[in-house]
C-alpha cells in the first residue's frame, strides 16, 4: 500500500536527528522505525493517491448520470399524463 523507499526515507530522516555519537542508536533505530511507521500508517487505514483519484473519477460519472435522470423525470413530469 505504501511506497516502501518513501518509508525509508522517512525513517533516514528520523535518525538523522539523532546525535553522531549515538551511532549504535541510531542504526538499531533505523532498523526498527520502518515497520513502527508502517504499522501506523496501515492502522490509519489511509488510500493511495491513484485509489483516490479512481474513486474521484466513478464519483463525477456517477453525480453526472444522476443529473441526466434528474433532468429526465423533470422533463417527463413537465408533459401531461398520456
């Protein structure tokens, strides 16, 4: 579900705020923040970007089609009764 160099990198970045000499810390943390971050992140129950913009594009066609039947019941309700 996530990009696994973006998760990477988040955890480089985590560390690099560690100080140089808590090396041995540092390297245990970047081992172990990967999956902490993963795990949160699956826990959030969050989408992908292109899940999204799928959902966005069935969400348009939808409200497009409900707006031609609208359309059409005014128009068949605007004639008189056959």
């Amino acid at each position: 579900m996530f990009d696994l160099k973006n998760l990477e990198a988040a955890a480089e970045r985590l560390a690099a705020l560690l100080p140089d000499d808590a090396r041995v810390l540092r390297d245990e943390f970047k081992a172990s923040a990967k999956p902490v971050i993963e795990s949160m992140l699956n826990r959030m129950d969050l989408v992908t970007r292109e899940e999204f913009d799928a959902q966005s594009r069935v969400l348009a066609a939808t409200r497009a089609r409900l707006e031609a039947l609208e359309a059409a019941l005014a128009e068949l309700e605007r004639k008189p009764g056959d």
